[in-house]
C-alpha cells in the first residue's frame, strides 16, 4: 500500500517549473519553485510544521493547547493543519485587508479569526499585534508561534527550501528571488544558498513599493503577505544582494500572464517575485538559472486580481492584453 501518514507528510518537496512566455527575450532561465503544491496551498506549511515540532519539544506548546498568531492567512491555513492533526486548538489574528474567502478557508479548517482595521499603527491596541498578543495573555495554554521573530520560520527554509532548489537545480543555480514578508523564505534559504555555493548564488528580495525593506515607511499596498511597516527578526539582512521595489499594478499584471501564459494560478505576491526575477535576469547569460519562489495560489484572489471591476476600479488594467511585453511591464 502506499500512502501517507497525513496530510503533514506532504509538506515540502515541491517542483520547479520553467517559465516560458513571461521570459521571452530573456536569456537566462527563469524556474519558479510552486509552492501552492503544498497541503494548505502555501510555503508557509513548511514553517508550520517546524514551529509547533519545535514547541512540543521546547515544552511551549503542551497537549490541547491554543495556537495564537497574527496572520495574513497563508500561515494560518498551514498552523491549522498541523494543529487539527495533532490535537491543537487555533485563534488567527488578521489584518482587514484580508481577502474573505482567504478567512474562511481558515474557519473551515477549524480555526477561529479575529479580523481587526489595517489603517493603524502597529503600537494602537487594535493592531492585529497587539490584539494577538492580549489574546495570548487571556487564553489559558495558548502559545504564539511569532513568525515574526520565530528562529524556527527561517530555519524550516534553511533546511527544507534550500537544500530542495541546491538539488533540484543541481547546484546551477545563480540567482534566488523571493518576496520579503516575515523575510523567513529569503533568509533561510537564501542562508543555505549562499553556503552551499561558496557565496556564488545572488538572493534578491522583491518588495511592495512603500514597505521598509525597499527603503519606504510602510505605506499602504495592495499586495498581500509582503512588505512590512517594521524590522522583524525572521529577516536578516545580511543574506540578501538585492532589494527590487515593485508596484502593485505592476505585481497584478504579472500575476494575470502568469495564469493566462504559464499555466500558473497564483497569488499577488507571485506576480510581484517574478516581476523582480524578470529584472534580474535582464542582462543575464544562458548559464545563469535564476529561481523565483511563488509563495501560494491564485484561488484566494479572484474577487481581486482576478476580477476585472476589481482591478479597473484600482486602475490596474491599462496597457494590458495577449500582446503586452515584458518590457511593458518592467
Ligand atoms: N507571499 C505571501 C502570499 C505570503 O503569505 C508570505 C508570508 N507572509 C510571503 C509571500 C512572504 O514570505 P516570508 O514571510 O517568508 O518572507
């Protein structure tokens, strides 16, 4: 017989797939890591999974304890999974902007969210920081993972992520592009990249225009999942080359020839990594195999991104059409 134990045994390991259109004039190769083959539809299972193993472990988190986070979903789908399967309780903490079909695919994987307002400072009580972290005072057994500053978040890349794209490319590659939320992605894979390379292999951030890690003040954007309005620890600055800023509309065209021309439904954050990748990889040769890691899938944004009034209404939809270039875009 073959099968799995559960649904956490199929975190990880996820393909790399050639873009082939959204490249063309290119020289390099551009392969996108699809993390939406992940059980909860995102990278962030893998953190997941290593956070709470860790707290068991640490005694932090004991049998039939609560898991309290802010989340912008993506983790929380992947908390609540592993936290279902091993007897755990869920309370999400999530900022407005957050799509509600992306709420209620927490709820259904049984975990509660409290929805609180985007347009305040993360020191004001009903940030979502804040909210969580009175929420963990006033629930007996609860535990916070804190992607924001959890060793664990970065290293569950370091030593799943990295070493999958060191084999998977088998040590071609050149370039490592990612979008930077928690900065976990790009700093434990970027960590083990640029170790095994010997320093070689380039880690480029792609940013939200307005957030901090491209030199803004955290301004609104429409993207979701990326940027911040502060510094987290998860992030370590010393691992990347490179920051690209890129706008939303230029993150949500990208994300439409994605689907449209790849094949590839996925998620705002997506279209923004591949916009820098598409950068990067301008002037690049045809040794050079540059990575770009999608984060999630398409199905929690199509009353946004993928919803024409939605994006007019933004005016997000000018100059594109089969025929826009990249260079249109870029
Ligand atoms: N894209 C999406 C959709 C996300 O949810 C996240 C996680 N916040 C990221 C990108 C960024 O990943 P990381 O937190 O590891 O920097």
């Amino acid at each position: 017989m073959q099968f799995h134990d559960s649904m956490i045994s199929l975190v990880g390991n996820t393909p790399l797939v050639k873009l082939n259109r959204v490249t063309e004039g290119l020289q390099a190769t551009v392969l996108a890591k699809v993390e939406y083959f992940n059980p909860g539809g995102s990278v962030k299972d893998r953190i997941a999974v290593r956070m709470i193993e860790a707290a068991e472990q640490s005694g932090a988190l004991k049998p039939g304890g609560t898991i309290v986070e802010p989340t912008s979903g993506n983790t929380g789908v992947g908390l609540a999974i592993v936290a279902q399967q091993k007897g755990y309780k869920c309370i999400f903490v999530c900022p407005d902007k957050v799509s509600a079909d992306k709420i209620n695919v927490m709820r259904a994987y049984g975990a509660e969210v409290v929805v609180c307002p985007t347009a305040v400072d993360p020191e004001h009580p009903d940030s979502y920081y804040n909210v969580s972290d009175r929420l963990v005072r006033e629930t007996p057994g609860a535990w916070k993972p804190d992607q924001y500053s959890n060793p664990n978040n970065s290293r569950s890349h370091y030593e799943t992520t990295g070493p999958e794209l060191w084999e998977q490319t088998a040590g071609k590659i050149t370039h490592f592009v990612a979008g930077v939320g928690t900065g976990g992605t790009i700093s434990g894979t970027g960590r083990y990249l640029k170790e095994a390379s010997d320093g070689r292999v380039k880690i480029i951030g792609a940013d939200p225009e307005g957030s901090v890690y491209s030199g803004g003040s955290g301004r609104p954007y429409l993207v979701e999942g990326v940027g911040e309005d502060f510094w987290p620890t998860a992030y370590d600055p010393n691992v990347t080359d490179e920051i690209i800023a890129v706008s939303d509309k230029d993150s949500f065209q990208m994300t439409r020839r994605l689907a449209k021309e790849e094949g590839l439904l996925v998620g705002g954050s997506c279209g923004m990594a591949v916009v820098a990748a598409l950068r990067a990889a301008e002037g690049l040769g045809p040794d050079d195999v540059v990575v770009v890691l999608l984060p999630d899938s398409g199905r929690g944004y199509i009353s946004k991104i993928f919803n024409d009034e939605w994006m007019a209404g933004h005016g997000f939809l000018e100059d594109t059409g089969p025929s826009a270039r990249i260079r249109d875009v870029l």
